[in-house]
C-alpha cells in the first residue's frame, strides 16, 4: 500500500477526515459529522441546479462565502448600474 493510501486507511479508522480531502473543505469535525455535513451541502447545491436560484442560502454550506456575497453585490450592481463599491451587507441576527 502506498503512504498515501496507509494515511487515508488511518484516518477513516481512527475517525477523522483524511487530510486529501479537507481539500474539499476544511473543517476541524470528526469523519462522522464532515460526511454528514457534506451530503447537505451537495443537496443544497442540486436543490439550486434542479429547482433554480433558493430563496434563502446556507452560507455554510459554501465553500467560499465571501466569494458568494460578492458576487451577489457584482450582480446587483450591474442590474441596477451602479458601482458595486456603493453596495453593502447589513445582518440582523435573529434568536
């Protein structure tokens, strides 16, 4: 067996994500939850192929956030011809 193969046997033994594929996401969560977690986020994403653009986003379930929310902002500036540096976020945090 190869090392890399003997580094993969070893984690899913021992419960944890092995390391080749954190490159999918990083996350500190044992085996266990990381798979669990990640079958969501894949039916987030058929959801939005299958049924068109959701209503409400779990940015969690996005590999890159931040990329997400600005180009949200890039579309709206273009849709509404503005700069998109005149745009912003306001969250409110509900209980």
């Amino acid at each position: 067996m190869s090392t890399e193969l003997d580094e993969l046997f070893e984690s899913l033994c021992d419960g944890k994500v092995p390391t080749l594929w954190q490159k999918a996401y990083p996350s500190q969560k044992p085996l266990a939850a990381w798979t669990r977690e990640l079958n969501l986020r894949i039916e987030q994403l058929r959801n939005w192929a299958e049924n068109g653009t959701p209503k409400v986003f779990w940015l969690g379930g996005l590999t890159f956030p931040t990329g997400f929310l600005t180009a949200l902002l890039q579309a709206a500036a273009r849709r509404n011809n503005v700069v998109i540096d005149s745009l912003g976020w306001e969250f409110v945090v509900l209980n």
